[in-house]
C-alpha cells in the first residue's frame, strides 16, 4: 500500500503514514468538531494496512493539543495498534511527545500507557530550543 498523507490545517493535525520506514505519525492540534468525519478514511486506511503488514511499526503521537472527540480516535488508533501487536505478533513501539510545560498532554499519555499496558508506549519529554 501507498502512504498516507493529510497536511495539517486550522483544527486537523498532520497526518503522516509512510509505509516505506513504517513511521506513522500524529502531530499538531487536534480540535475538529466532527472529529469521526475527519478520522474516518484515516481509520479505514490503518485498519486496511495493519491487516496485511508484517513489519515492525513505530508510532509517533506529536499532538500539541486535541479536544474530547478527537480523544476518542486517539483510543481507537491505540485499540487497532494494541490488537495486531498483541493477536498478530507484530512489533508496535508507541512514542507519546509531550511538549515542554504541557501537563494535559503528559497526563493524557500516562492515563493512556496505563489503558493498554501489553502495548510498548513511550512518553517523550520535549526539550526547549534555545
């Protein structure tokens, strides 16, 4: 399969899935009020991809913010990585940034690490840029 790619807008992150290296990736702001209408060919192209991949896959969650709706897809992204990591063998290594001084997005992760405990996840504290 081709990669997938969506640039970042007003209220969507950029959404990037390179399936030549396996590095998927989340990064931005996530705030749009229909988040499942925006999601939705996001979702259906993971879930098509991770039925026929093998190969170890990273994913990388950038987001510097995100509202409620666009939470509820962050799950289901982790339930899909989670079920071919843990039924089907494949190695999934998930990195959490967290933008320095951004407590909603730490705390975010670690409430996540703690929902899917059999998946490798990762919180990554970002360093300031002099």
């Amino acid at each position: 399969m081709q990669s997938f790619h969506i640039e970042e807008h007003d209220f969507t992150p950029r959404v990037f899935f390179d399936t030549t290296q396996n590095e998927f990736s989340l990064s931005g702001e996530s705030y749009v009020e229909h988040a499942y209408e925006f999601y939705k060919p996001v979702l259906s192209w993971l879930e098509n991809y991770l039925a026929i991949n093998q190969k170890p896959i990273t994913f990388h969650f950038q987001l510097t913010y995100f509202n409620t709706p666009s939470s509820a897809i962050i799950c289901q992204i982790l339930q899909l990585l989670n079920k071919v990591h843990t039924e089907q063998g494949v190695p999934v290594q998930v990195y959490w940034n967290v933008p320095e001084n951004n407590e909603a997005i730490q705390e975010e992760g670690e409430l996540l690490k703690e929902d899917f405990v059999r998946l490798p996840f990762e919180l990554v504290k970002a360093r300031a840029v002099a």
